[in-house]
C-alpha cells in the first residue's frame, strides 16, 4: 500500500476511534508584542516518556512463573534501553518503586517483612498479607526485588533522566484500596530512599493505571508537581494545572505491537497531530515488555522524537520538566518597555522554584529587526545571551520574531537593535 494512503487510512481509524478527541489547549500568554511560547525553545509540542520500573513488584498477583519471567526481561532490557536512549539523546522519567532502592531488607520480630508500613484496608490482588512475597533478603540474592544497581546505572547516564515515583510498595490508590494515611506513608519511605541519593521526588505514575487523584491535595503538600492521566476521551492536550499545583499530563500512548498496523507509523501520527496542534505527548511502558518491542518499535519512536526534537518542533522533557516549564509560564507575567533602540522585558514572577525545580522560559519577541545584543539582569549581575531568528510569516517582511531562552531566577532581559 502507497505511504500516503496507509497514513491517510490510518489517521481516519483513529479519528473514528476518538484518539485525536481535542484536549485543552495552551492559554495565552503574551504581553505587548512578547509571548511565553507554550514550550521550551519555541517547539510547537512536547513530548515525554515515561516507564513503570517495578521489576517483580507489579506482577505478585500474577503466577510465580510470569513474576520471573518479567523480572528476568526488565534487567535484561534496562541496560539496553539507558544505551538506546544515550544514543538518541532522549531522557526519561523512570517512575520507580522505591523498595527497589533498598541494598536488602529484613523482617521484623514478628515475622511480618516492613512492619512499620501501614497495610491497604484491602486487598483485592492475593491472599494473605500485603508483603507476602518480600524475600526480606537483598540485591545478590534476590535481584528481583531490589535494584539500586540499576537505579545507579540510570543515574550514570550522560542523558540526565528523572527518577520519580511509582509508589513505594506499588499500592492501589484507589478509594476501596487505600488511605490518607497509607499514601503519605509510601510516599515518605520513597523520600526516605531517594533523598540522601540528591533526588527530589516530583512525579508520580499510579500503579495499576488507578488514578488517585482524590489525594491531589495530599501530594502537593509533599512537593510532587506531576502525575500520568489517563482519559479514554482525550490523549492530546496541554497540560492541566491543578488547583494542587500537581500538574496532569495526559497518556498519548502504551509501548506495544500492534497486529495490524506499523505501531511505529501510529506515533509519527500522533506526534504531527500534536505538533499540529500545540500538545504534549506522552508515550509509556513496562521495562519488562517483550525485549523485541523495544529493539525496533521504541527505538524507532525515540529515533522519530529525536528527529523532531533537532528540526526544533519538538521538545522532549521529563515530566517534571513539563511541570515546571509549565508552572513557570503560569505564574510569570511581563512588563515590556519599549525604547528608541532597544526594550526592557521585567518578570514578575511568583515561581515556586524549590518546589517545581529550575527552570528556563523561551520567549518570542516580534521585532522590526533582528537584535544586535541580549543581556539577562540577574539580582547583582548581567550576562550575555544569545538568541534563534526565526523566518518571518507570510508577506509580514516588515515584521521579525526572535526566541530568548530566559532562567526564570532572571529579574529582566534587555535587548539592544
């Protein structure tokens, strides 16, 4: 079948399907000619990946023989997914059970392995007790359950990936299978594992795919700023702010084969109809899939992000980095003064930057002429900055746009013609 027809004909299934149901949009912002692009360096979407790393802890409801064979798949394939993505330049949120954090763990007096947690209220998956299946061993032993190796060689990587989370024990946040209590619980022992590693804990991925967001509040006052939505209506959209401040960004995809069509094909689509219309991506997985999916249909979506992100139409960012670059957009506004030979561009900012993470803003300045110098004003110094021209825009000659990278710690830009 001709390219162009199968594209045609793919697109019209996932129409019919209501894969393209339009989301929210980005809100707009600009200010006297000066406009906080949607997404960093000006792209004209996002996108973002995201992978359950929970080795055997997803699969204790499963039979013994599939818990091991999925654990046995996800430490073979890490290694080759942190080299493919080294290779392509693509950085990843790695949403992580923090059990998987631990060297080793021990049961208690009891008997019972990590009496200090709080238990579900219930438990719909097995018999017997939540850590029924915890060795309480350690990582020579049994390398299934515990994976600081791993979580060291993400780390190690020359692409800086995001390590959020993905519970500690991989409960369900459902309303009949958790608690308050239950949820800051698993989320504390996660911090108590990652912070003395230097990480902040800002995204979270609800095991199961059950979404909690009845604990929004919760997790906001514990710092995280992002977590994985799902909607069966929509999987293009901008991302939706909270009144948390916990960003929602909505799954465009699952990793998988498909029978009867290039699922390679499916994400180059989804990826033009999210450039087309200013959205984020966001396409996930099980580290423990088939090695043979991510051999040819996730390198080749990597490779296509890639591709996206070097012609500048893409910009591909962790989930936290969505969140803050977001977050950012929200909460700064511009005060621009225009002069003879040049303008002023003040932030006014109220930013949480502790809480959201450092971050940049890109700005698009419609000028009559491309600009002689850039300088960043910071609190006691300046600096110089460059900037992209961008073509102008049909028969406006008269008129030119240019994007400037500015640090959101930045007080003003000064721009010289």
């Amino acid at each position: 079948m001709d390219q162009t027809i199968k594209e045609t004909f793919l697109k019209s299934i996932f129409r019919l399907k209501r894969n393209f149901a339009k989301g929210a949009a980005p809100s707009d912002r600009r200010f006297d000619g000066v406009e906080i692009t949607p997404f960093r360096g000006g792209a004209r979407a996002s996108g973002t990946i995201s992978a359950d790393f929970e080795i055997a802890w997803a699969f204790r409801g499963s039979s013994e023989e599939e818990r091991l064979q999925r654990a046995i798949r996800c430490r073979h394939n890490v290694p080759y997914l942190v080299r493919i993505l080294e290779e392509t330049g693509i950085p990843i949120t790695w949403a992580t059970v923090g059990h998987l954090f631990l060297e080793r763990c021990e049961r208690g007096p009891s008997g019972l392995a990590h009496p200090e947690m709080p238990r579900p209220p219930r438990n719909l998956r097995w018999e017997g007790d939540w850590y029924h299946h915890d060795p309480c061993t350690d990582s020579k032993k049994d390398p299934h359950w515990y994976a600081p190796d791993l979580i060291q060689l993400i780390r190690a990587s020359k692409v800086r990936h995001e390590i959020g989370s993905h519970s500690f024990s991989h409960i369900d946040f459902s309303g009949r299978t958790s608690t308050p209590e239950l949820v800051r619980c698993e989320l504390e022992a996660c911090l108590k594992v990652m912070v003395p590693q230097g990480l902040h804990l800002r995204s979270l991925v609800y095991p199961f795919g059950d979404m909690g967001h009845h604990y929004l509040d919760l997790l906001g006052q514990m710092g995280l700023t992002a977590v994985r939505h799902r909607d069966q209506r929509v999987t293009l959209g901008y991302p939706e702010r909270t009144p948390s401040g916990v960003y929602k960004l909505y799954e465009s995809m699952n990793m998988r084969r498909a029978r009867h069509y290039d699922y390679i094909e499916k994400a180059r689509i989804f990826l033009e109809e999210a450039v087309r219309r200013r959205a984020a991506y966001h396409i996930w997985f099980h580290p423990s899939d088939p090695t043979e999916v991510f051999e040819r249909e996730f390198y080749g979506i990597v490779q296509h992000m890639a591709k996206l992100q070097r012609e500048g139409r893409l910009w591909v960012a962790t989930m936290a980095e969505l969140a803050a670059y977001c977050e950012a957009r929200e909460q700064t506004e511009l005060d621009v003064q225009r002069e003879a030979n040049g303008l002023t561009i003040v932030l006014r900012s109220k930013y949480d930057m502790q809480r959201y993470g450092k971050t940049v803003l890109t700005l698009r300045i419609t000028a009559p002429c491309v600009p002689r110098e850039c300088h960043l004003q910071y609190a006691e110094r300046s600096k110089p900055v460059g900037w992209t021209t961008e073509n102008p825009k049909g028969n406006d000659k008269c008129s030119r746009s240019f994007l400037v990278d500015v640090p959101v710690q930045a007080s003003e830009l000064r721009v010289g013609f």
